[in-house]
C-alpha cells in the first residue's frame, strides 16, 4: 500500500460501528459486517437511525483493515453495510479488503448506479443484496426520496451481470400490502430476475426513523401471487 493511499484510509472516519462476527448475514459465510454512516434515504421503519444521521464516525478504514488482519483465516467474508456505503468511495478500500482474502457483500439499497457499476467492472463485489423498498408509485412514500429510477437502473444492472445477488423487502403492514408485494413479484419477473427474493418482517425495535410500532392491519400471505417463490425472514 502507498503512503497516499495509507493517509487516505487513515483520514476516512465513516465506519460507525463494526460487528465483529456474524453467520446470518453472508450466506453460507462468517463474516464481519462494516456499518457506513449516513443514507440518502430516509425509511420509515428504518432501525438504524443513529447511522443515517451519524455526524461522526467511530471508525476510519484503516482502523477497520487493521481490525480484518487480526482476522485472515478466521473469518471468510466482510459485509458492507449501513446506512448506504455506496455514498463513499469503496473503490480503494475494498481492494485492500481483497487483498487479504475475504470475500465481500454489499448491502445496498441500489440508488448510487455508478459507484456499484464501477465495483462490479473492477471484480470487487462477490455478493449483493439489494433492497426493493416498495413499488413505483410507492417508493418516495416509503423512502422520502426520488431515487426510483437510479434503483431501477441498478436492478437492471444487476439481472444482466454475473454477480450472485438477492432482492429483500422490509416489510410493515400499514406500509405495503399484499397487492404491493405483487407488484414488486411481478416487476421481478418482468425483468428476468431468476434469484431470491425475501420480505422481512419489521421488528419493532422501539427506535426507528418513523417512530413506527407494530402494525394495525394484517396481511394475508394467502392473496399472494406465485410469480416470485417468497422467501420469509
């Protein structure tokens, strides 16, 4: 590593906090989980308030690669998650994460199209898993933002490249219903999209963005369609 590169990893304080052991996270993997601060969104039912509006970070990127040497033959894999890590400069850092052997994840909710493009040309990502937050004419409502289309992009990209990856729906009843679901199912298919697709149940974790408990309505996975084979979490 050059020392300019060094220095840059040094200075980067945007690792909020890191999990040091998982096996839930990366399929079929231990890995470590590396939390980003901040997001450009801002999701009702979102649990991690305290990262998306993190003024300052725990971490800086060295810190975080100093703490994965201590973990070379220990653990398989590292997971990029947040907030949203695509709002930094991954580029440098997960190249230095390759080079000490793990395999790596991004959790991603799909809205930054050309930092993950440029990671998937470069081979750095062996794993994604991308949030579809609601359907079209539901997505600002759910998110508080305009970023549909840069996701819609990113959905595209994926589906057509050879990177293993999976779709996930957080779900609270009185946010989607079950005709929301089928419609994302059916905009799965549409596409071409042959992988998993998983709706998580919202836990109310009693400190979430919208303030949110749990739900009034019920949901019937009866009404739903079999365009998509469900996975539950």
């Amino acid at each position: 590593m050059n020392i300019e590169r060094e220095n840059s990893l040094k200075s980067s304080y945007i690792i909020h906090d890191i999990s040091k052991f998982t096996h839930l996270d990366y399929p079929d993997h231990l890995a470590a989980i590396f939390w980003f601060s901040s997001c450009n969104m801002r999701c009702d039912y979102c649990y991690n308030p305290e990262i998306v509006f993190a003024k300052s970070s725990e971490y800086s990127l060295m810190d975080a690669l100093e703490f994965l040497k201590t973990r070379v033959g220990l653990l398989d894999a590292v997971v990029l998650s947040g907030g949203e890590a695509t709002l930094h400069n991954l580029v440098e850092f997960v190249q230095e994460i390759k080079n000490l052997g793990f395999l790596i994840k991004l959790d991603t909710n799909g809205t930054n199209y050309e930092s993950l493009k440029e990671l998937l040309d470069l081979n750095l990502l062996d794993f994604v898993a991308l949030d579809y937050k609601a359907p079209q004419y539901k997505f600002t409502q759910i998110t508080h933002s305009n970023r549909y289309e840069e996701f819609s992009q990113t959905l595209n990209l994926l589906i057509s490249s050879d990177i293993s990856f999976e779709t996930r729906t957080t779900l609270h009843y009185d946010l989607l219903n079950e005709s929301d679901i089928n419609l994302i199912m059916k905009d799965l298919k549409q596409r071409g999209y042959k992988g998993n697709y998983y709706l998580q149940k919202f836990i109310d974790t009693k400190s979430n963005i919208g303030n949110l408990q749990n739900p009034h309505y019920d949901f019937n996975p009866k009404l739903l369609s079999n365009d998509i084979k469900i996975h539950w979490r």
